[in-house]
C-alpha cells in the first residue's frame, strides 16, 4: 500500500483537510470561483445524467433560476407533460386501431394466432392416466375391452357377457360356468381398483 495514496488519507483519524477538499471535490465550475465544487446541480433537459459542480453559493444561485423548460413554447409544455404521465410512450384508447390491426382484408392475426395457440393446447392436453397393473391388464382383456376403457363401457360389456355365460341363459349348461367366474373376478378387481 503506497502512503501517499488517496485512500489512505482518507482513512485517517485527522486527515489534511486541505488536501481532502482538493481531492474529493473538484473545483467550482463557476467562472473565476476556486472554491470546492461539492454540490451538483442539473445541465438540463437532453443532458439528463449530465451535472455541473458547484459550491453553495453559486449552486443556490444556479437553483433560483433553473427551468427545465426553457426555450418551449406553452403547447409543447403542456405536450411534454401529458407525454410524461405515460413514460413518453406511445398509447391508444381501447378499440381505436382495429382496423389497423385487422389488415387490409379484414384478416385479423391475433384472432388467428389465438386460435392456433387455443387448438395447440386442446390437443397436447390430455389428462394424465395412471399406469394399469398386470392384474387390471389382464381383467380388461377378460372383458374384451381396450385399455382405455372406464365406468359405463366396462358395465355395458359385464352385463353382456354375463347374460351370455350365465348357465339359466344356455338352457342350463354348466359347461361356461368358468368363463361366467373369470369374467365376475375381473368385474370385481376393475370395480375395488375405481374404474367403475
């Protein structure tokens, strides 16, 4: 560390406080003044971020007669300050470009990139189905139904089957008894596991 550095007069517990006010502050911008300047005070409108270095004296002075608007007529004022209250951005009332927007023959593209955006999301959103198990596999197939079948489709097909295989329906033949069982097991694992 040099010791003849700024920062390390600065840290000082008595700096020279001639040479901290030469240092920190530059001089007055005022013509003939060589006081610090320590105050800052706006160049104007174009210049914003721009300040000139003043002491108090002559930066109260600077004050007294600032005006932004200097130079403006009354219209462009009153322009600039309606501007303002929106940042200085362009704005519309509600309603006011739609032609505009709609094109030349009548085509509108936010209705079209609306539909586009609405029709994406129709068909990628598909509700999220469980994992069948082997079991619940195996008793849709006993049923002869697809593995997306749910609730109505599966007591349709039960119903069906059921007075098909039912032995009082083949006159009495005992011979489709073990289908009627296969087929009232997998109704009844479809059934405890919620699908119908």
């Amino acid at each position: 560390m040099k010791l003849d550095s700024k920062i390390f007069d600065s840290i000082r517990v008595k700096p020279d406080k001639d040479r901290v006010d030469e240092d920190l502050h530059p001089a007055c911008e005022h013509p003939g003044c060589d006081r610090p300047g320590v105050h800052r005070a706006p160049k104007g409108r174009n210049r914003e971020g721009q300040y000139f270095r003043f002491c108090v004296d002559h930066v109260r002075e600077y004050n007294k007669s600032y005006n932004y608007f200097t130079g403006m007529g009354d219209d462009d004022v009153r322009s600039y300050q309606k501007d303002s209250l929106t940042g200085h951005r362009p704005t519309w009332k509600m309603g006011v470009n739609r032609q505009a927007a709609d094109g030349p023959d009548g085509y509108d593209p936010r209705a079209h990139m609306r539909a586009n955006a609405q029709r994406r999301h129709a068909s990628t959103h598909q509700p999220r189905q469980r994992k069948l198990l082997a079991l619940e596999k195996r008793s849709l197939d006993v049923l002869n139904l697809g593995h997306n079948a749910r609730g109505d489709e599966i007591k349709a097909r039960y119903k069906e089957l059921v007075k098909l295989n039912h032995p009082d329906a083949n006159g009495g033949d005992r011979s489709s008894e073990d289908r009627l069982r296969e087929i009232i097991q997998a109704y009844n694992v479809l059934k405890k596991a919620g699908f119908c």
